[in-house]
C-alpha cells in the first residue's frame, strides 16, 4: 500500500494563525503534502469550504478543543466541540476526549509537556485516546523536557510500559507562514506517513488508529515491516546523512542500537513491546511505532 505523507495539526486567522485557511491549505499543497488537518482553536474548519485550493491534496475534519493549556486535537469531528475544563488535568483530558468520541473524532493528545501540564499519571489514566504528540514544531512544547521532567519520547514509554496502547505523531502545530525562524511556529517540522489503501479522510483515521504510520521531523523511511517477532525498518538515504536506530522496549530500556539504514530487530517475546526511534546526523527523527508482544 503507499504512504501518504500530512499534518494533523497546524492553524489559520480562523483562530490564532497570521494566514487565512485558503493560504494555509496552498502552502501544504504546493510543498507536496497529501493530506492536511486544519485544527483552529475551538472552531470546526470545514473542509468543504477549502477542497477547491486543496486538490489534489485532501483536507481533514480537525478542531483543537482548547482546555486552558490541556489541549486535545478532534480529528474526523463533525461539528465544533466546546472546551470542558474538569477539577484535575486528568478529568480536563478525559471529558475533552470522551466528547470527540461522541462527535464521532478520534482524539490525540497535544504537546503534553506545554507549560508542562500532563504527566504520565494523567496519559495513562486517560480512556478512549490512541495518539500522542511526541514532536511538535512549535518553539514552547517541551519535545525533549528538563530539569528533571521527562520527554515526550519518556512520556510515550511510560504509557505504553502502564499497558496502555498510544501511537505517537509527529506535527507542525504551525501558526506562522508569513516570518519564519526559529521563535516561530512554522510549517515543514512535523508529519506523518501514513500507510493505507487510498486517500480517504476514513481510510486515514483506520489506518491512525491501526497504528499504520510513522511520525517525523525529517527522516524518511521506505518501508516499516513487523512480523510476530521481528520490526524491520528501511531506511531512505538523504545526501551522506548517517542514521542511528535504537530499539526500546518496556519501561524505556534500550534493547539495540543499529546503525545502518536496514536496521532489524529479532524479539524474543519478553519486551512487552518494541519500538523504534531513527535519528540523523542532521539531528531529525523518525519514531515507528510499536510491535506488541504477547
């Protein structure tokens, strides 16, 4: 099947963006991108209403349900979903996803370490959510932590060590097309390939969910094959670029390191779960996303 490359996160004047959905949407699709989710704030940008600038690129339902600093990404939503705001972070996330689920959406959760306001108690209590944000191109999210808090790479192992299946994106959370630099959040920092049969808004979402995917800041990988024991990636190579791969399993442990661009990993059952981060000598990555176990 092909893989579809897109942005499940990025804004436009319709919230806090300094360009309109029209010039959003062009931006994208003149850079290649297959598929786009436009998630202003607390508002439902139809993609009906900008499908004639997007072609051939295909435009997502999305919203950002904007709990004070707990964010929730809807994708798939029909309508715009108001904000609830609980008596603990936790109960904020569960009541903002449980209400994309009865909008029909699937929820991700949005650079948990912003103003860091979500830690792994509050993910793995959390219900009815498959996606995490472990990159997001904006300058204010945290991706690596510090001073003693975890990274959203630590986050998403915690997580999935508590038995909790999360599949981790990667994103623009663009608001800026019109000054780029690095105190801007700007578009081309985070995606996602998705492997599916066709380029529906449907397809795309089972495919998400699936866990069919790999996220990115840059690394392109040709093709993710996981067996019963076995996750073996192939990697693209860019100019003399050269690549690193560690292979981590329950409670974050380091179960390999590879270099090369055909790392392998042979399981043998005992991990809980594999997984993979691919980093560059340009400092990108690509995040694969986990092979359960037992």
């Amino acid at each position: 099947m092909p893989w579809f490359r897109g942005n499940l996160h990025t804004h436009t004047t319709n919230s806090d963006g300094d360009s309109t959905p029209d010039e959003v949407v062009a931006w994208y699709r003149d850079a290649g991108y297959d598929f786009l989710a436009l998630t202003d704030h607390d508002l439902l940008t139809l993609p009906q209403d900008h499908a004639a600038v997007a072609a051939p690129m295909l435009l997502v339902h999305g919203e950002e349900v904007t709990a004070g600093d707990v964010h929730i990404n809807g994708l798939g939503i029909r309508s715009t979903v108001p904000p609830v705001i609980g008596a603990t972070v936790a109960e904020t996330l569960q009541r903002n996803v449980d209400a994309v689920l009865a909008d029909g959406g699937m929820a991700s959760v949005n650079h948990p370490n912003y103003r860091w306001q979500i830690g792994p108690a509050d993910l793995i209590a959390l219900r009815g959510c498959r996606l995490l944000e472990v990159f997001n191109g904006g300058p204010e999210t945290n991706n690596e932590g510090g001073a003693g808090r975890p990274s959203h790479d630590v986050l998403w192992d915690a997580v999935l060590s508590a038995d909790r299946r999360f599949h981790a994106i990667a994103v623009d959370d663009a608001h800026n097309f019109k000054v780029f630099g690095r105190p801007y959040p700007n578009p081309g920092r985070g995606w996602v390939h998705i492997r599916a049969a066709s380029l529906t808004e449907a397809t795309l979402l089972e495919a998400l969910s699936n866990g069919d995917f790999y996220a990115s800041s840059g690394v392109e990988l040709a093709d993710v094959a996981s067996g019963r024991l076995e996750l073996a990636i192939d990697i693209v190579q860019q100019y003399d670029l050269v690549y690193r791969t560690t292979f981590i399993g329950r409670g974050g442990e380091v179960l390999d390191v590879v270099d090369g661009v055909a790392p392998r990993y042979a399981a043998s059952g005992r991990e809980g779960y594999v997984r993979a981060r691919v980093d560059d000598s340009d400092g990108l990555s690509a995040w694969v996303q986990p092979l359960f176990l037992g």
